[in-house]
C-alpha cells in the first residue's frame, strides 16, 4: 500500500495543475447536476418512518380497511385557555374573554373550522374547570399557507385580553430551520488557532483547513445533488459537514506533520511528498476507510434515514481522504520548505541531521516534554495509571443507567415554546388525548356483535381513560376502536399499554387486536431503534477487532482498543443523559433539555465514535509499532512512539472538540446532542483511553501485546502501513542531484 500511495503523492506533486483541474471538474460536475436538476423541481422528501414495525402493518391493514379515513392527520390547531385569576373558564367574564377570542380566529386565513369548548354536545373543559380547549381546523394548506395562517393565530393570542391565558398546540405549529448560530464558526476559528500553535506556520495551518473546508464543501454538494435527484429525509445532511470537517483537518494534520519531518531528514521536497503520501497516507487511508465502513455499517439497522445519514457522511469522509491524498500533495508541493516555521527554513546541507534509522524524528530520543514524560509516567505506573483512567469513564458513564430515549419529542422540541406549553396543560388536564391508540379488531364471522366485548376489555387494561368505538369496514369484520391513554405518548405507562394490548390481542374469542396511530408508531420506532443498536454494536466490535488485527498483526492491542472505545462510547452516554435528560447545562447549550434522548442518538454516537476511536488508535499505535519493530525493547517503543505520535494526537483531538463543540452550541437538538456527545466521546477515547489506558495496558502486556499465531500471521495480507518498500527502492540520480539543491 505504501508503495501505491507514494506514486500517487508523487504524481500529484509533479503534475499540480493536473489534480487541480481533475477537482474542478468534479466540484463543476456536482454543482452543474445540482443546478440542472434543482430546476427541475424538488423530487420530494424521504420518508422517516420504519415499514417493519407492528403499528406500520397495523397502519397499512387500515387504510385498505377504511380509506376513507386516509393515514394523514388534518392540520389543526388547539388553542388552550386559562384565566390568569385562577377562576373557572365557566365563569361568565372569562368565558366571554374566550367567546371573543374565537370570534377573532374564526378570521384566519383558510380556517375550515371553529370548535366551541362550551358546546353541550362535545365540551373540551377539564374536570376542575380551569381549562378550556378550541380546535381550529384546516384543510390542505401549503407551506407558505400553514405559515401565514399560524402567524394569523400568533396575532389573536398577543390581542386576547388581558387576565386570559392562550396557548397554541397542535400540528400546524411549523417547526422551522433553527436560527444560524456563531458556534460553529467559532469552532472553525478556534481549530485554526491550534492548527497554528502545533505547526508554527501560518501557511502550513492554512493548508490543512483549507484542504478540510474544500473537502466539506465538495461532500455537501454532492450529498445535495444526489437530494436533488432523488428524496432523501431532512436529517441526512447532519453527520455530513461536522464529521467531514473534523476528520478532514485531522487528516491533513497527520500528513502535514509527517511531510514536516521528511523535510527535517534532508529529503527533498518532492521526495518528502512522496514518502509522506506513503506512510503517513496508508494510515489515513486506513482510518478513512474505518469511519466509512463503520458509517456504511448503519445499513445493518435496516432504518432508511439512519442509512441516509450514514452513507452522506462516508461521502464527506470519502472525498476528505481523497483530498488528502492527491490535493494535498499539491500544496505541500507548492509550500515546500515554507510548511516549517520560519527559523527552520536553511539551505538543506546546514540543516540535515543524520539519523542511523533513515526515519524522521529518529533524534527524538533526547527529547523531553510533557507528553514524553506523561508517556514515561505511564509506562512507570501502569496499575495506578489504569484504575484512574477506567474510574473517570465508569463514573461519566453511570447515568447511562437512566436512559430514555424517545423517536420523536410530543408537543415540539422546545420545552419553553407555546406548543410545547399547550401540549402539556392537555396532558395535565385531559390525560393522553392528544396521543389516542387507534386499535383494529377483526373477528372472520363478523365484528359487530363483539364490539361491546372488545370495548370493555380494552377498558379494563391499566392505562387506559376512555375507549371511543369507532367504524365498522365494509366487509363487517373489521372494527376501528381509540384508545385514549391516561398518560402522554412516551410516558412509560403509555408504552406498556401498547405492549399489553399486543398481549391480550386474542384475549376475547374469536376477536384478534392491532394497534396502530401515531403513538404506537412513535413506541414501535423507538424500540426498533433499541434493537439495531444492539446488532450495529456487535457488528462494530467484530469490524474492529478484524480491521485491527491485520493493521496491527497482534489479538492483544485490538481487544484492549476495541475495549476502551465500549468505555468511550459509555461515558458519551452518560454524559448526554446528564446533560439532554436531566439538563445539568442548560446555562451553555442553548438546544432544548429535560426530555428523553432522541432515539436515533446511540446508534449515531456508536458509529461515529468508533470511526473516531480507530483514527486515534492508529495515530498512536502505528508509532509504536514502528519504534518495536526497529528492535526497541517494549516499554521503549512505548515511550517513543507515544512521544513523536502524541502531539499529533492531542492536536487532533482538541481540533475535533473544539468543531463539534461549535456544533453543540446549535439549537437544533439532534445536532446539538450528537456534537455534544461527539466531544464527551472524543475526550474520553483520546486523552483517557488513548493517552492513559492503552500506554499502561500495552506496558503491563510487554512483548505479548505484539503476539500473533502464526498460522496466522502467514495468512494475513501485509499492508506494509510503516513504509518499508519505500526503504528498500534506490534513489533515482535526478533524485540525489536534487537533494543538493536548495529546497523550495
């Protein structure tokens, strides 16, 4: 592999303008098809939901029962009173605050419908009387319609009169784009601030986010042409430009740095792109081509818009490694001798120090620092070392034990807004009406005289408020019943009626039950979600320890790694139920808290942290791997790979914390919560079980953590990842003549 990359380095840097023509003709390309098919109008949005499920079934088997109900919910809006006094809404001044209120939404534009709370046939007032409900319908309305007529409905509660209380519910509320925040912006900033402190070169911190923003930009437009061709659901394009970004700086980082200490070894310049794209390339290879396989892994979930999410970002990761390998030779082509900081910059022949190994930094045995010192504490104290590092994770990881997750949040994301508000005085006042189950009873010698038996043994199950019969299909052997649940849709007494319905679903002779409605879809989804978290994380542990095991040729160093990526992947659990959940930082992240956590956030956090866990892996391990096989003894090739490999490292990571903690500053909650997670879980892997555990694992294993069978060893492809055919190939005479050039 080695070999390979080296001529592709090469080739880039003799012939620049060739890959920076290839470039603009694929970014022109993407561009050119969005453009052509944007104009063609949208092909329409992916649907969110999980054909599989019980309720899905359910919902399918009643539309070919009854289409005349269709499957979609009429868009409405309920307008929840109060008076502010305390006083009953019976009372004659407030109900004639409410009369006048509804007089004035009975003008919205395309209002279909105005209920009456106080109608004798159908009265919406809670028990105690405090509380009043109006439904506003509506018939099918655009989007500029929904929006004009729930800006209308905003106008009527600011004039409802003083002393009256108006909220607004239901599902005409538009939950628009969140608002630009300055986070992420910051976070780019802050990342080239560090970009500068670890090269000490403007023109070289320059290179690597400019390579990573261009790399970005080309994964997003391609995602998005792809969108404009075919549907794809709104949250695909999440992963994308965070996780693009993150990797594409560490990526160019690792190169950069690698081509840094070629230039310091007396190679040419040209010469060091090549070796560069060789050795360090094969690791970025490597890394890239774990985070996509870890992201294209998301199929096993067999959930479309997870899949979407997964497939745009190993795009974004696909172009960022691409870029590093061909566009990035070009720039340190160009830069030359100006990628090191100014002080360095002398003829060759005064600057070259000669090493007996032939690698770069090989003087770095003199050195000292905070990170070799760090490294030889470690190495010294490895029992002590390792119960401090698995007692911080295991503590950040407790309240994983807590864990609720939720497919959707009812009454919107936000829990200050007037939906949200209105939605949570109707649960408070009128239990789970909001969020009906709507069940299907069918008996094969006909329904109806079983209605009554159905009716009452759905309301005998605990959880239960009221049953609603409802119609009857045409052939008579299907019944339609709602089940209005005492509780809210994700309250777990509500999850367990539905488990309970399933139970007893042949509970009276002859009848058979399904449930079905938004709530039971909401339930359904979010356990569908639990159990591909399951199978993702096995296939994720197995991926590692196989991709490991040939990178590394060892059965140890994989176990422990894939180990401490599970302790990762726990404390940025812990730390998202502490934060999302039980909303311990509400005063830093503006993105809603105190809810249940999004159920797709777990299975996100193990894919992406796995890719993450296995760039970090590779980063230090490679160094070591190389110091051992020079013939260091083991607790040496500890020290020094860990010293030349670590800066690098802790650059990378604290670039990846500082983007997505940017990101976590988004009031858009799914992608507030996987930033926030992202940056608990790259702290963890890089600084604890990268920087801690695997140095004092690795020291107590000895020479055994390199052990491999060898009938193994024998049929294992050699990926050659330290660059050793690079070594072995004679230096070309243009090659010697122009290491006596001065370099550019």
């Amino acid at each position: 592999m080695a070999t390979f990359l080296s001529l592709i380095g090469r080739f880039s840097a003799r012939h620049r303008l060739v890959v920076i023509g290839a470039w603009l003709l694929i970014v022109t390309v993407l561009i050119g098809t969005l453009v052509i098919a944007s104009g063609q109008g949208s092909p329409g949005t992916a649907s969110s939901s999980i054909p599989s499920t019980q309720s899905s079934q359910a919902l399918e088997r009643m539309s070919q029962e009854f289409p005349d109900l269709g499957t979609s919910t009429p868009a409405s809006l309920q307008l929840v009173f109060q008076s502010d006094t305390g006083a009953a809404v019976t009372d004659a001044a407030v109900t004639a605050q409410i009369a006048g209120v509804l007089t004035d939404a009975a003008g919205i534009p395309d209002i279909a419908f105005v209920s009456d709370p106080f109608d004798a046939q159908k009265p919406y007032i809670s028990q105690d009387g405090s509380t009043a409900v109006a439904t506003l319908s509506f018939g099918d309305l655009s989007a500029d319609q929904q929006k004009a007529s729930y800006q209308a409905a905003l106008t009527v509660q600011a004039d409802a009169p003083d002393g009256l209380r108006v909220e607004i519910g239901g599902n005409l509320v538009p939950l628009g784009a969140p608002p630009a925040g300055i986070g992420e912006g910051v976070g780019v900033i802050v990342a080239f601030l560090v970009l500068i402190l670890t090269f000490g070169s403007l023109l070289a911190a320059g290179a690597n986010l400019l390579i990573a923003v261009f790399g970005v930009g080309v994964g997003l437009v391609g995602v998005l042409a792809y969108g404009a061709l075919t549907p794809i659901g709104d949250t695909t394009i999440i992963l994308a430009p965070m996780l693009g970004l993150a990797v594409g700086i560490d990526y160019s980082l690792f190169i950069l740095t690698r081509f840094r200490a070629e230039l310091r070894t007396g190679r040419n310049v040209e010469d060091s792109v090549a070796r560069t794209t060789g050795t360090a390339g094969s690791s970025v290879v490597f890394a890239g081509l774990t985070v996509i396989i870890a992201l294209v892994g998301l199929l096993v979930a067999n959930i479309s818009f997870i899949t979407e999410m997964g497939i745009a970002a190993a795009f974004a990761i696909l172009v960022s490694v691409l870029m590093a390998l061909t566009l990035l030779p070009v720039l340190m082509r160009t830069l030359g001798r100006r990628v090191l900081p100014k002080k360095e910059r002398t003829r060759r022949t005064n600057a070259v120090e000669t090493h007996t190994d032939g690698s770069p930094d090989a003087h770095s045995s003199t050195r000292t620092g905070f990170l070799r010192s760090w490294g030889t504490f470690v190495v010294a104290h490895p029992v002590r070392s390792l119960l401090a590092g698995v007692v911080v994770l295991v503590i950040v990881a407790a309240p994983i034990l807590s864990m609720k997750t939720a497919f959707s949040i009812p009454g919107g994301a936000d829990p200050t807004s007037t939906q949200r508000t209105a939605y949570n005085l109707i649960i408070d006042e009128f239990g789970g009406v909001q969020s009906p189950l709507v069940v299907l009873a069918e008996a094969d010698g006909g329904i109806t005289a079983q209605t009554t038996s159905v009716q009452d043994a759905l309301a005998g199950l605990p959880g239960v408020q009221m049953v609603v019969p409802g119609p009857i299909s045409a052939d008579g052997n299907v019944a339609l019943l709602t089940v209005i649940p005492a509780e809210g849709p994700i309250d777990q007494q509500t999850k367990d009626l539905v488990q309970q319905i399933r139970t007893d679903a042949d509970s009276v002779p002859g009848v058979h039950l399904e449930v079905t409605g938004e709530t039971a879809i909401g339930i359904d989804q979010d356990q569908a979600l639990q159990d591909a978290l399951i199978r993702y994380l096995i296939v994720i542990v197995v991926i590692s320890l196989v991709l490991l095991i040939v990178m590394f040729r060892s059965l140890l160093i994989p176990l422990i790694a894939t180990l401490g990526y599970l302790l990762s992947v726990g404390a940025s659990f812990g730390a998202s139920v502490a934060v999302f959940q039980w909303d311990w930082l509400d005063a830093l992240i503006p993105a809603p808290q105190g809810d249940p956590m999004m159920s797709i956030l777990p299975i996100l956090l193990v894919g992406v942290l796995f890719g993450l866990a296995m760039d970090y892996q590779v980063f230090l391990v490679s160094r070591i791997q190389e110091m051992h096989n020079t013939g260091m003894s083991p607790k040496q090739a500890i020290i020094e790979g860990f010293s030349r490999s670590g800066p690098v490292l802790v650059a990378a990571a604290t670039i990846m914390t500082v983007v997505f903690a940017g990101f976590a500053t988004s009031t858009f909650p799914i992608a507030a919560s996987i930033a926030f997670g992202l940056v608990v879980g790259v702290m963890a892997d890089a600084f604890i079980v990268r920087l801690i555990l695997m140095p004092a694992l690795m020291s107590l294993l000895g020479s055994a953590a390199w052990w491999l069978p060898k009938w193994l060893d024998r049929l294992l492809p050699n990926l050659d990842m330290e660059g050793h055919a690079l070594d072995e190939r004679p230096e070309s005479e243009a090659d010697k003549r122009e290491a006596l050039l001065v370099s550019e």
